[in-house]
C-alpha cells in the first residue's frame, strides 16, 4: 500500500491506512496523514473495463463544473507524480482523492433531513451538468440500468444457471415473471425521459455533509453517464426508504418510511423540479418501483449464475439480498405517492 499511495507524492507522511466503507465493486481506504487525509481507491477492472473512462468523465464533468459554478466543491484527483489521473499496477487502477476539510460522510440514513439533503445534492448535480452535453460522458459501464437486459440476463440465468438454485428460487422467480410489466413500462417511457448526467449510484455515503449536517456535494463519480433520472431517484427510494439494508435477512425489518418518500420527492424537485418534464414528474414514483425490481432481478440473476458477479460471504447471499429487495418492492407498491 506504501508503494502505491508513494506513486501520489505523499508516501512518507502516511501515519495510517484503514479500509473504507462498505461498496461491493471497487476497494475504498482512508489514508491518514499528519494533517490531511486522503481517499485511495482501486478500481475493479473487472467490471470497469475501461477505467480511464472513468477518469476522462471526472475532467470533462469537473472542468464544467468549475467553469461554470465555481463555487461547487468538486472533488478533484489527485494526479500521480507522473502527471496521471490513475496509477496502474499489476494489482489494478488505483485513484487518490483529498478530503475535503470539515466534511463526513454517512452510512445509513438515519434521519429524513438526511435523505433531503442527499436527494438535492443528486438533484443539484444533475442540474448543474444540465449545460453539458450527456452524450459527450463515456459509458463506463454499458447498459448498466437497461432493465430490459438486465431481465434477458435473469431469463439467460434460467435457462443455464445453478439447477438446484432455480428450483430453490421459484418463488422469487414466480415474483419477478409476474411482475414483468415493470419492464414493459420502462421501455415504453425510457425514450420520452430526457438523456441527462446522472450519477447511477445514489447510495447515501457518496454524498459529502458539512459539519451543520447540510449537503456538501457528491462524489463517487465511476458510473456518471448519460441516464436517466429514474436511476437516480430509485435507488434513493432504494436505499434510503427503509431502515435496514438489502443484507437483512429478517423480512420483519423491512419497512418504508413514509416521511423519507416525501423527504427524497422535496429534495429532489427543490432542485430539479423547474428541469422535469411533466413526463418525468408522473414517473417519479415509477422510478422507486423500477430500481427495487432491477435490483432484485440482479441480485437473483447472480444467485443463479453462483455469485460470479457480487460474489457471497455465505452460501445464498445473494438469494437473501434479491428477497430482501423483493419485499421491499412489495412494501413500496402499497404507498400513496400523493
Ligand atoms: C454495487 O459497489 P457498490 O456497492 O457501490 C453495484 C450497484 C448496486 C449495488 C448494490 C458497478 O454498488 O449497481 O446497486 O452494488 N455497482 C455496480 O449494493 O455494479
Ligand atoms: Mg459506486
């Protein structure tokens, strides 16, 4: 690790290097400094084929972001000493970034204040880059929320994947045929939605807050590509709705909060609701329905093709996180949108 974070200019200083969060894709770690801290994080080029993508949208987004709203504080990477924006080793893409000073970050939302802020920092995100051409991001990761493909992989999984799990799974299976029509509708409405920034990963730890709790900015930015703005509110809706996460195995737990809807929708639309179409206002609740079902469907869609994407810590891990989004679609259907 000495080696790696010494490729950014500050090997010596580093008192500390401990894990970070909880993302199931890259590997994240705070590193500690006598004044400052940094982020490090390795990319997983696995999933990310491409990483100097990733970092080719993080200058053009941020160069705009500069221009234009000055006053944003966008994280910038910290360039390797070869002038870099990445350094590559035999162990993967690696990134630095500065924390910023008198910011924290927060793992669960625990407070509906916290989902406002968070939803109008996605919101002011996606609002800012509304001058920026979308089509001019590279996809880092292509179809990443195509549900329609995402449901032609689950249909794939069952025609090749694990047996004794498809036999297993048939309620869930039975739970995501019959619920198909969330496909269709998204294809039906998908070319009405404008083509916009979005952040396509809207958990609540990839937001920065100041030390009054209010929203800084967001940060995160390996899946910033041209989408739409169902992703984003959706896995708000997602993530940030009910109490527990998608690792809860105890169903009795999985709840939506009423008042974190509403919090998300009033974020959200303090920012974007001049932006919105009146298309995508009749869609805002869709777009909670549409990421639990996708969410679902690759989570189940894994469990049958034996965890070779999001891998298990313990044998059917992902069948418990793909009931667990099951139920809380259940749950989310039952809610009055008005
Ligand atoms: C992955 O890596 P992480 O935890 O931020 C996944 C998301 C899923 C999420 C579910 C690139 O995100 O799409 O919603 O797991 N990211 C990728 O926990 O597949
Ligand atoms: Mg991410």
């Amino acid at each position: 690790m000495k080696n790696i974070v010494s490729q950014f200019g500050f090997g010596e200083a580093v008192t500390n290097i401990v894990v970070f969060g909880s993302g199931l894709i890259n590997s994240t770690w705070l590193v500690e400094t006598g004044n400052k801290n940094y982020i490090l994080q390795r990319i997983n080029s696995d999933v990310f084929k491409l990483p100097q993508d990733i970092a080719d949208n993080i200058k053009q987004a941020g160069g705009y972001l500069q221009k234009h709203f000055p006053e944003y504080p966008f994280v910038t990477p910290i360039k390797t000493i070869e002038g870099n924006e990445m350094f590559e080793s035999d162990e993967g893409f690696f990134r630095m970034f500065p924390f910023i000073e008198g910011s924290h970050s927060v793992n669960v939302v625990e407070k509906s204040e916290q989902a406002y802020e968070a939803s109008k920092q996605f919101a002011k995100f996606t609002k800012y880059l509304s001058g920026f051409d979308a089509t001019k991001l590279k996809i880092t990761l292509p179809d990443f929320h195509n549900l329609t493909l995402r449901y032609q992989q689950f249909e794939n999984a069952l025609h090749d994947g694990n047996r004794i799990r498809i036999n297993e799974s048939a309620e869930l299976i039975n739970f995501i045929r019959g619920n198909k029509n969330i496909v269709d509708e998204f294809e039906k409405c998908k070319t009405k939605l404008t083509l916009r920034c979005t952040h396509h990963d809207t958990k609540i730890s990839n937001v920065l807050f100041d030390d009054n709790n209010k929203g800084l900015c967001v940060i995160d930015l390996d899946t910033l590509m041209p989408g739409y703005f169902i992703s984003d509110v959706g896995d708000m809706m997602r993530t940030y709705l009910c109490p527990v996460s998608e690792e809860e195995a105890d169903e009795s737990k999985i709840v939506v909060r009423r008042e974190f809807y509403s919090a998300i929708a009033d974020g959200y639309l303090s920012e974007m609701g001049d932006e919105l179409s009146e298309l995508e206002k009749r869609h805002f609740h869709f777009a909670g329905t549409f990421m639990i079902y996708m969410q679902a469907v690759r989570f189940i869609t894994d469990h049958l093709n034996n965890d070779l994407y999001y891998g298990a810590k313990y044998e059917g891990q992902n069948f418990v996180r793909a009931k667990n989004q099951i139920v809380l679609l259940q749950k989310y259907m039952q809610i009055n949108p008005d």
